[in-house]
C-alpha cells in the first residue's frame, strides 16, 4: 500500500486485501459501538518477526497518529503489553496511562481513555483491537464494557481464523487504511445564518478532520467557496494547515476535548500571513476558527538570529561546535515575514522526532545492560530519522569496538573492529574532537575521507560522539539509504540524543562489571557437586534471572554431618547484585558450620538469623533446613520465610507440606524456628525451591505453587536429573525472568522401609 506522505494526504488502499478489509472494518466499527469509543484501531502482525502494523483506524485523523503506525512487540507500549502477554489493558484516565506507560504519555499528553483487547485464537496471536475514548479519571473500565470488548476482540479472531483457513492475508503490509466516516452534514439553516453574521472565520469538521460548514467570512479570508471545500480533509483543502509543526496542536484537540489554540502560517512562497488558529472539540466534531492577528501568547520564538554589527538576519546554529572542515551544511529553507517569524521546512519523520526524543530518554532509564540500550536506540531513534542502518562503536583501551549494528551488510564493519584513536575515520574523529558530523551523501563522505571503503553508493551519514559527563564512551554512527539534509534541529537533537546514549552506555557498562562480579561470587559459592550417600539421591538446579541484575541470592546446599546425617538447605537473600551474591555466601558458610558441629535444625537456623543481624548487610533472607537420615527416612524440618517444600510419594501423589516456621532471617533477634518432623519413605522425592520458580508478574504464587506441584506429580521418578529439568524447564525457557531459581531434590532409594 501506498504511504501518507504528509498530514495532508490519505494513504492510498485501493490494494488492500478486499477480504481482510472488510473483516477489519467491521470488528473496528462493532469495537467503536460496543464501549462507547470515539476511535478505534487494529493492529495486525506484519512479515516482520516481532512487528506490529497499524492495519486500520477510524474516528480519527489517521495522519496525527503516524508516529505509532508501527510498533515493535518488545517496547513498554500498552499495545505492545496486550499483544505479548494476551491479556487485555485498560487505561481509564491519563493518571494511569502515565504510571504504567510513561512512553505513550510523552507522545500523546492528553486526557483521554484507552482501552486494549489481544486478538488470540488458541494459541494463535493475530493482533490487538484499540478502543479511545472519552477519559473517566478515577473510575475504572466497568465490567460490562470489558466483556464487551473482549467479544468484539474474539469475533475477529474468529473471522480471522475463517480467512485464513480460506487462504486470505491474516498478516499486514504497508500502510494503516482510514476508515470513513457518513459525510459531515452542513448544519440546521439557523445555525448557518448565525455563523454567517460573525466577522470571523468558522470551518465545522467531523472527528476524523472532514469539513462540514465553511461560514461567509471563512469563504472571504481563503478565497475558496463552500462548496469547495465541504467533504474534504482539512489538510488536503488547506494544506499549508498539514505542516507537521502542528501535528500535537491537532491532536491535542482532538484528543483531549480542550481547547487548543496556536499560529500557522498561511503558505511559504511567497511568505504567506500568521493566522490565529482556535480549535473547539466535542463529541460530535471540532470547531475551527482562524482570525488574521496573531495574539502575542501565538507568537512562535523565532528562528532568526541579528548581526550585531550589521544587522541582517542570518541563519542559527544549532550547535556552536558542530561545523568541522568534514561537515556537510544544509540550508534550512527558512522564510521570514514581515512579522519577523521564520518557517522551518521540515518533513513528517522530523516532526515526529520532536516527541521521540522523550520516548527514547525514558526507554533507556529501563535498559540496563549495552544490549539493551542498542537495541533501544534501534527501535526509538531509527525510526524518528527515517534511518536504516545503526552501529555504535565502544571505547577500549584507545580503540573502538564494534558493539552493535543493524543494516550494514553482512561482514562490512568487521574491518573497523578495534581500531586505534589515532586512525582517520569519521567514527574516530567524532569522538577525539567530541563534535558530531554530518554528511548529506555518501559523495561528501567520499570526498571529506578519500579512500575510505563504502557500504553504499547512495545515501547520508551522521557520526556522533558519544561522551557521559566529559568522558569518551564510544561513538554512534546513523545511515540513511537516500542523501538528505541535517536541519540545525535535527543536529541539535542528534546531539542530545547521543549524550543520553552516551550516559546509559556508560551505566550499563558499570552494570556488566558488577554482574560479572557477581555471577563469579555466586558460581564459586554455589556447590560445584553434591555429596553421593547411600539410601539417598540429590540433585540441585540454579538459573540467573534475566532482567535488572541478573545474579540474586539463591542458594542450595546439601551438607553431611558428622553423626552420618544430611542436611538439605535452600535459601534466598532478598536482593540482587554483589552484596545478594556476597551475603548468600556468608549464609550458606554460616550453615555450613553450624550442620557440621551437629547442631539441631532449630539451633541452626537461629545461629544464623542472629549472625545476619549482626552482620547488619541491610537484608533479609528466607531458608528452610532439612535434616535427613537416609536409613529411616526421618526428617527434622525447620522454616524461617521460605515457601512450603513438595513431598511426592511414591504412589504419584503431591502434596505442598505445611512446616511450622518464623519470619524470614535478619528482623527479630528473638525469634523462634520451630521444628517439623516427617518421613519419607522409599520412592519419595522431597522438593525444596525459591520463590523465582513459582512466582510470576500479575499472579498469585499460590496458583505457582500448585503448577508446580502438578509438574511434580507428572514427572517420572527417576532419573532425579530428568525429574528437575522438567521442572525447570519452562522457567529456563522464559526470556525475562525478574528473579533468580533454586531448586534442590532429594529422592530416598532404600534403608528401612
């Protein structure tokens, strides 16, 4: 499908499938109806793995939500969150849209409700249908409305599913397709006849921007009739209106229900007047006013800076520093009237970037290791530019290393890898004179680097420094498949954006060192193998997490004691990072010693509650100590915080086991362990855990805790390893894991009956 090349111009869908668009249509029009909204939307999955496309949109502007026509499923967006996770999200009011979705809220800071229902068959996930509607702060999305949606969501995926059993297109390509609303009516002649008597210029349009009524003095100041103009887009009847500067004007005034007022100026060659543009939304549609003064609260800061010596007006910079010999100047375009004003010739993708950059900040707070942040660039700042290719390059001992890329091809950039400080290439020379280069094609490259190799015959170029608080971290390069002009606003912005890149690189280079740190104290004080005992077999599993720090607290330990008994310990320091990994250890030693000199479980975990507080770390850890003797199978069991082990007998039959315990270790210096005792027979397994295995976002550990013991009760008994594979394997098949997993087995194989 054809592009909207500007807010001016509706994409053209004639070549849409006919099929999936009228099932797209209808399931967007059912959705609008069903909650109320006064827009709707559905995102489908596109060929590209891991991205959704806008397919259709309906009362609304289609050409104001450009920025979010795409949107990749791993990005902290409510669309994004529903598709992933298959459960719907509903965002009454801006308030709590902003706590969970601070990105979507830098975009679009308006007042409104949306609502977000998955579209799933079975285990099929197609896409997500959105629902905006008018916000209600304090309440929340009623049970009825819910239902609703979740219908109009499962109807399509029926639809859906009926396509593509039929060999229709089920994944989107190109553009999103607006879905039209009845024509505008003009209005009732009285409220023509009252319009027509003000001096000022009236436009009604519907809510997805189409004129209605066009009042006298409207006619007189645009030198168009009526007729002319009823029917049509407001950009494409006014098009110096579909500047992309003032794309969040209009959305804020179709979106938030307030008034919006701003100045636009009417054409550009030759420069054209400032008029005062007033917007008046309801329910039913939006009121425009222009008038020919603009107030002085319009008056945009102007563009254009004074000679002192001379007085004529010259360009800006955007950046003192950003001309080298290397730099490729771009002449902004800029018009001034007599008025003063300047007017920035920029296009859509621009546009969008103006609110980008708050996106991309607020994305890297949440990254935290180099990979992450790259990809968070990828996905924030390629898009906003219109570029295709990324690669950063971080400093090493005096030589930059290739970190990331993306669209380059295959092998190219190996030949920078590792290059000295002293080499003269663009990527270099960005970062020891700290300035940011600029080449509007690769022609310019050429010629400012001569013999430099090229990945490209045509395109641009940007090379920017990446430093965090003075210090040199690396440099980012950004390539473009077509030439292109760097606007002093581009460069301004690039800059900004790089300083960010710069300052979350370097955290999360502080990071790595701390989970290499880490991961090595926990590797050596996990238990490298257990004790082999006769009567007795024990298996112990541990994953890191993958999210934030990574390496946490959680430890196991299988200890045999003097008096031919075995301790099976698991414990779980509260907490990620060194000091986790370090006080883990300090337990697990502490456990260690007090087993050893033979003391009873109770004595145990109190020694070792009152040596954390002593230690005073600033944490807390759970434990549960078994005592076994693998002759009779009698257990001594105590538990401070810990989740409740699970006893398989050897029938099959599970149980979660009820321990009497205390609070967790490190709080009360008087606190007591009472001790549990048990047996396990011949065949029976005992499983001892933490909580990283049975906890998951948005559930109860309890309904955890039972799939575990249902997995448990499925597994085979033997082999013991097969057995805790099994039970580790979903958690260690999941791509973001917030918490670290302990899992320690114990089966007995013999001794008394």
């Amino acid at each position: 499908m054809a592009r909207a090349d500007s807010l001016g111009a509706a994409p053209d869908t004639g070549d849409a499938p006919d099929a999936t668009t009228q099932v797209l249509v209808r399931a967007a029009t059912r959705a609008l109806e069903a909650v109320g909204g006064y827009a709707a939307g559905i995102y489908l999955r596109s060929p590209t793995t891991g991205l959704l496309l806008l397919a259709v949109f309906t009362g609304l502007p289609l050409q104001l939500f450009r920025p979010w026509w795409r949107m990749q499923v791993n990005r902290p967006y409510p669309v994004a969150e529903a598709y992933r996770s298959g459960q719907a999200v509903l965002l009454p009011d801006a308030e709590s849209a902003m706590s969970r979705f601070p990105q979507l809220m830098a975009g679009l800071p308006f007042t409104f409700a949306s609502l977000y229902e998955p579209v799933t068959a079975g285990t099929e996930r197609f896409g997500v249908l959105v629902v905006l509607r008018e916000a209600t702060p304090g309440i929340p999305v009623g049970t009825a409305d819910r239902e609703r949606l979740r219908r109009a969501a499962e109807q399509l995926a029926a639809d859906l599913t009926a396509l593509a059993a039929a060999g229709g297109r089920v994944l989107w390509e190109g553009d999103p397709m607006g879905v039209p609303a009845p024509p505008p009516e003009a209005g009732a002649e009285g409220a023509r006849k009252a319009a027509d008597r003000l001096a000022q210029a009236v436009l009604s349009l519907d809510r997805e921007g189409r004129i209605g009524y066009v009042n006298t003095a409207a006619e007189a100041l645009l030198g168009v009739d009526g007729p002319h103009l009823r029917g049509r887009l407001l950009w494409e009847a006014l098009p110096w209106l579909g500047h992309p500067a003032y794309e969040d004007h209009f959305r804020a005034g179709f979106m938030s229900g307030e008034p919006v007022h701003f100045p636009a100026r009417r054409g550009r060659h030759p420069p054209g007047q400032w008029l005062s543009v007033d917007l008046y939304p309801a329910a039913d549609g939006v009121t425009l006013t222009l008038g020919t003064s603009v107030k002085p609260a319009y008056a945009p800061a102007s563009r254009i800076r004074q000679d002192p010596d001379t007085g004529a007006h010259t360009h800006a910079r955007a950046h003192a520093d950003t001309d080298t010999d290397a730099d490729i100047d771009v002449d902004m375009d800029m018009d001034m009237d007599v008025d003063g004003y300047a007017d920035l010739d920029v296009s859509a993708d621009e546009a969008s970037a103006l609110y980008r950059p708050v996106a991309l900040a607020i994305a890297l707070t949440e990254a935290v290791t180099a990979r992450q942040v790259s990809a968070v660039v990828t996905e924030e700042l390629l898009p906003a530019f219109g570029g295709r290719q990324l690669a950063i390059y971080l400093l090493d001992e005096r030589h930059l290393y290739l970190a990331w890329e993306t669209g380059f091809p295959q092998g190219f950039l190996n030949r920078f890898d590792g290059v000295s400080l002293d080499v003269r290439l663009p990527g270099v020379e960005t970062l020891t004179t700290g300035r940011p280069m600029f080449f509007e094609s690769m022609q310019h490259l050429a010629a400012a680097y001569p013999g430099i190799p090229l990945d490209a015959d045509v395109g641009a170029r940007a090379f920017l420094p990446l430093i965090a608080s003075g210090r040199p971290v690396g440099s980012c390069i950004l390539g473009f498949d077509s030439p292109r002009g760097f606007s002093p606003e581009e460069r301004t912005v690039l800059t900004a954006l790089a300083g960010l890149i710069a300052q979350a690189l370097a955290r999360a280079r502080r990071y790595d060192s701390e989970v290499a740190l880490a991961r090595g104290l926990q590797s050596a004080l996990l238990p490298h193998r257990l004790p082999v005992r006769e009567h007795v077999d024990t298996v112990g599993r541990y994953l890191p997490g993958t999210q934030g720090m990574e390496v946490g607290g959680d430890w196991y330990d299988v200890v045999e004691t003097g008096a031919g008994l075995l301790a099976l310990v698991i414990g779980d320091v509260q907490g990620h990072g060194v000091a986790a990994a370090a006080t883990m250890g300090q337990l697990r030693s502490a456990v260690r010693a007090f087993a050893l000199s033979g003391s009873t479980p109770e004595q145990v975990v109190s020694g070792t509650n009152q040596l954390l507080i002593d230690l005073d770390p600033g944490q807390f850890a759970s434990c549960c100590y078994m005592l076994l003797d693998p002759a009779s199978g009698s257990v001594m069991a105590a538990r401070a915080g810990h989740p409740q082990p699970l006893l398989r007998h050897p029938d099959g039959r599970t149980e979660v086991l009820d321990l009497a315990g205390g609070v967790v270790l490190g709080i009360d210096p008087e606190a007591s362990y009472p001790v549990t005792e048990l047996r396990l027979t011949t065949g029976s397994i005992l499983a001892l855990y933490t909580d990283g295995l049975v906890e998951k976002p948005g559930l109860d550990i309890d309904v955890g805790v039972e799939r575990l013991r249902t997995a448990l009760e499925a597994a085979r008994p033997s082999p013991l390893t097969e057995t805790a594979d099994r039970l580790i394997s979903e958690a260690g098949n999941t791509a973001d894991r917030p918490d670290d997993i302990a899992l320690l087995l114990a089966s007995r194989t013999g001794g008394d009956p």
